[in-house]
C-alpha cells in the first residue's frame, strides 16, 4: 500500500490497523467505515431561541423604521385635527364646525351601543368583498387572453378602451335598471371600478413578459398552458397586484357613491345619512371608518403579494443589501 492511501485510511479509521495487503483490500476498508452510521446529533433545542430572536431582530431592523414613520404620520395627522378643531382655526380653510377627535371618539361609543353601524360596516364588506372577487377573476383571466393572444386584443380591447372612461358613478342609473335587486347594482358597480385597472394592468404585464423566457418554454416542449401557468403568469405578477391594489381602491370610492345614492344599508349610506341629518361626528367617524377599511384592503393585497412572490421580497434584500 503506498504512503498516500495509507496515511488517509489511518486518518479515517484510527481504530483499524494499517492493513499490509493490497491497496483495493484497504480502499473497501475504508468504504466500510466511511458508511458506518454516524451517532446522530442531539437537537439543539437550545439554539431554537436564538434563532427566533434573530429573525425577530431582523425584521424590526427591516420594517422598524417602516413602521415608526407610518406611526408618526398618522400620529402627526391626528395632531393637527386636534389643535385645529379645539382651537377653532380659521384661515381660509374653516375648523369652526368640524368634530374634534374627542367628539368622535364619543361618537364611535354610542353608534356601537347598538348593532346599526356594525351592520352597515358588515353590508359594506361583503359588496366590496364579492364585487372585488368577480372582478379579479375577469380582469386577470381577461387580461392575460388580451394581452397574450393577438385575435383576442382586436376583439375585446377596443370596446373595453371605450367603456373605461365611463366613471362607476354613472353607471348607478343603467345598474338599477339592469338588475332587478338594488344588492346585485351597487356590487356591479363595485365590480366595474375595481375591473379595468385590473384589467389594464394584466395586460401590461403580460406584454412585458420576457419574449426569451417564452421562447425558451418552447424549446423545451411546453404547451400552452403550461407557458401560461409557468412563465406568462408569474412574470405578470408584480403588474397584476398592483393592478389589485389599485382596483382595491377605486373598488370602495364606486362602492361609497354607489350607497350614497341608491343604497339602504352600508357605511356609506351611513355618512350620507349622517349628512342629511347634520351629525357631523357621524360624518367624520364615516370618514375615518372607510379608510380605515381601504387600508386593511390594500394591507391584505400586499401581504398576498409578497406570500405568492417571494422571489421580489429576496431580490429586493439582495439590491438593499449591495
């Protein structure tokens, strides 16, 4: 056996004597040893801890900052409402009557004494919630077929470019007389503000798309579909949830109008309500309650989006991290 393989067999196996035969008889040795089970290694239950407490620190020294500018904002706008309301501020722009943040706060204890304003707040969740849905699944599935096929863009485009202009406000009278229920129109008209900035935004995405990717999935023998589910779609992706986020915001100002006009039930058919009535801490706790609910919209959009997209949240870290 030369020195070589002698010297590395020694230094595997230890316990075994050097073996003076011929060099293969040492080298199946030395399999034999080299597949012995390893003992296996107890948990380290105790390094369990510190990894969570390092995740836990990375993400406050990521989203900390994030989040204490958002605070600061709102607790800047907060601030101003109160000087400006207490001290009756009055320079053009007129705080005399408008609520203080106090008068409201005693407003939100009486409406929710009864079930009223948290039975509006639940009419007008589920019309956002359904109308938003349909037009999700129009608006992608409309917008990956325009964008991708040809024959289906000269079709359907020129029409939709043409019913696009139209605000969601005035389609409230044709939605009466559409539909026979006044649920089903104001959901339609939810649908129609949230529908062509989805539908515009697929399109987009999908036409930016990399030809080479697509290229590429062909000569690799992919059909269609699977070019489609692989590849046009989730290069799309980024495009469409912001064409989600958009739509989720147009969504509530066509679902507002919509109650304000024809709607029996709903936050706003509360506000507007609130205004016929002069309850003007009513009309600001309206207020404050639609945005409230269109940024926890526009929160669970984004979520979604970094959950079904991860390689933007790693590609982001990487450009931050350079």
């Amino acid at each position: 056996m030369s020195t070589a393989p002698r010297r590395l067999f020694e230094e595997v196996s230890p316990a075994h004597p050097p073996d003076p035969g011929p060099p293969a008889i040492a080298l199946v040795r030395l399999e034999d040893t080299l597949r012995q089970p390893a003992a296996p290694t107890p948990p380290a239950a105790a390094t369990v801890r510190p990894r969570f407490a390092e995740r836990a620190a990375d993400a406050l020294r990521e989203h900390g900052p994030c989040v204490f500018m958002g605070a600061c904002s709102l607790f800047g706008v907060l601030l101003f409402w109160h000087l400006a309301t207490t001290y009756r501020w009055d320079f053009y722009i007129r705080f005399n009557n408008i609520p203080t943040p106090l008068d409201v706060l005693d407003k939100v204890m009486q409406v929710n004494a009864n079930g009223k304003f948290i039975t509006n707040v639940g009419m007008s969740l589920r019309r956002i919630f359904l109308g938003f849905a349909v037009a999700t699944v129009a608006g992608v599935a409309m917008g990956l077929a325009i964008g991708r096929y040809r024959i289906t863009r000269g079709l359907l485009f020129p029409a939709l470019e043409a019913m696009r202009p139209i605000p969601a406000i005035a389609w409230v009278p044709i939605s009466i007389m559409l539909w026979p229920d006044n649920e089903v129109s104001i959901v339609f008209i939810t649908f129609i503000g949230a529908f062509f900035p989805i539908l515009l935004n697929t399109v987009s995405g999908v036409q930016a798309v990399d030809g080479v990717l697509l290229r590429a999935g062909q000569c690799l023998g992919a059909k269609e579909s699977q070019l489609m589910w692989h590849v046009v779609l989730p290069g799309a992706a980024p495009q469409i949830f912001t064409g989600l986020a958009v739509g989720m915001g147009v969504a509530w100002v066509s679902l507002i109008a919509a109650e304000m006009i024809s709607g029996q039930f709903g936050i706003g058919y509360f506000t507007w309500e609130a205004y016929s009535l002069i309850s003007y801490p009513e009309i600001v706790l309206g207020m404050i309650t639609i945005g409230l609910l269109g940024l926890a919209c526009s929160g669970l959009i984004r979520f979604a989006g970094r959950a079904l997209m991860p390689w933007l949240s790693f590609a982001a870290r990487s450009g931050a991290a350079r």
